[in-house]
C-alpha cells in the first residue's frame, strides 16, 4: 500500500511481548504511515505478560526500532502507558529514545476540537478489581485469542485475508455489548464534565468512533484482535481505520458528521469476500504514493 499521510495517529493495545501481537501488520502500517505526531495509547510493552514468561518475537524489536526512528525523523512520539505496562507510569516527564512518556494527554484538533487521550483503565467498574472474575475474564480472553491465533494461522496458509474472529465474536454477544457501552458512557461522560469535546483511548480491544449528546467517544482497537488505528487529517476529522492485506475504513468524526463504526466492526467478516479498495479513502486523508 501506498503512503498513509495523516496529522496525527493513534495506536494503543500492541502487546508486545505476547503471541497475540499482530507486529507485522502494525510494522507495516507505521512503514506506510506519515504524521506530525503519534500517540502511543498504552499496553505497548505487555510487561505483565513478560514478568510472567519470556516470549519475544523478531518483529517485535522492529517495531520498536521503527518508532526510535519514527521520533529520530522529528515525529512527535507520545508514550501514555496503560494497565499492562504501568511501571511506565513512574517515568512521566522523561524521553526514552526521544519518546516522550506522560500519563495523559490534551490533544488539540486542527479544527479546534479538545480531547483528553489516555489509556483509559482508570475509567473500569469498581468489581473489575475482584480476583475471580479478573481471572475469569483474563483466561476467557486468552481463549479467544487463542482461537483468533488459530483462525488467523489457517487463512493465512489458504491464502485468505486476517478475519479478526474475537473482534466478530464480541460484536454479537449481548453482555459484552452491554459491557462496552456502559464503558463508552463513563468515558463520554468524564470528557463531558471537563469541558472537553471528546476523549480517545484504548484498553478494551473495541474500535469505535460515536457521539454521546455532542461529546466523542473514540476507541482506536487495539494491535492484537482489530488491527487498528486511529487517524486525524489536516481539516481535523478522525477515522478508524482496519490495516492488515487492505486498509479499511470503519468510523470518522468531523464537524459536519459522525459516522459511527459498530456496523462496520461487527461487518469484519464480510472483508474476507472483498479486497482492499483505496479508491473510497477521503481526500483529507491520504494514501499518497
């Protein structure tokens, strides 16, 4: 694919350090990618994960070589750690290769809009501390990724497209809509009593991009299921975008109108029938060769 000119990207969710990192697709999407400023909305490094047993890949270190180089290049490279890389948290205020690491962030729009980025654990329901269903929860996860792995691993010797099979899995069950609704309700609702005009985050591995009574909720996925980025272009619109074989085009917000992504997401099983078409990319944002 061609060059992915934007003013600024989000990416959160990478896991690092896990057999679930889909590090090839997200290096080839920040080798295609072009932008003033790049957002790294925690659980980069999944340091839980490697304090618990020692798995790196190749692609893993080049991905991190490729965001040194992105910051060497005069990219500004902002560091937000999440729950699964906290211990980042104590180095707020430093710069580590040129990337700079603080717990938030007020990212202001080339429209003029304001939006809080952060992670976005702190805003988690009080019971998700109980140990049981934290455990419940994190072993249900580990399966479906697993079997995500296993999918992924079949197609990819058919010669068939990355279908996200955990992403289309969580779109069609009832309690875990409900779950990430009420998240997206908390979070809206904080931006709103900020008086900003939205807040970008990640941690629930759910791409989306919705307006809550005029604030915006977007969720720019994660690098482990979605394979998902957030993007703004030079007039301020945000778009979620899918990057694996193709680039595809799931939400964007702009003054004018907001597209909400959640028929696109739970429409991921269909991309495996269509292939990449750039032709449909807005001229905001750029493919440019």
């Amino acid at each position: 694919m061609a060059k992915l000119s934007c003013r600024s990207a989000f990416i959160s969710d990478v896991h690092l350090g896990t057999p679930d990192c889909k590090a090839a697709y997200l290096l080839d999407f920040l080798k295609h990618l072009d932008c003033k400023r790049l957002y790294l909305v925690g659980d980069i490094v999944d340091l839980e994960a490697l304090a618990r047993r020692h798995w790196w890949h190749p692609d893993h270190s080049a991905v991190i070589a490729e965001l040194i180089a992105m910051a060497a290049r005069g990219v500004e490279v902002i560091y937000l750690p999440g729950n699964h890389d906290y211990q980042m948290r104590g180095l707020a205020g430093s710069t580590i290769a040129g990337i700079r690491v603080e717990l938030d962030a007020i990212h202001e729009g080339a429209d003029g809009r304001r939006y809080r980025v952060s992670h976005g654990d702190e805003y988690d329901p009080e019971h998700i501390g109980r140990k049981w269903i934290a455990w419940l929860g994190d072993n249900l996860h580990r399966f479906i990724c697993w079997a995500n792995r296993r999918v992924h691993a079949v197609r990819k010797r058919l010669e068939l497209p990355y279908m996200p099979l955990s992403i289309i899995l969580k779109s069609h069950v009832g309690a875990a809509l409900a779950y990430i609704r009420d998240y997206e309700q908390r979070v809206a609702s904080d931006a709103r009593e900020r008086g900003l005009d939205g807040h970008i985050c990640g941690h629930i591995h759910f791409g989306h991009i919705r307006s809550m009574d005029g604030t915006l909720y977007m969720n720019d996925g994660d690098w482990v299921e979605h394979c998902t980025a957030l993007v703004e272009d030079v007039s301020g619109a945000m778009e979620l975008i899918h990057w694996t074989e193709r680039c595809t085009h799931l939400g964007r917000a702009s003054r004018e109108t907001v597209m909400p992504s959640p028929e696109a997401v739970r429409g991921f099983a269909p991309l495996a029938d269509c292939r990449a078409d750039l032709t449909q990319l807005p001229a905001e944002v750029s493919l440019a060769g």
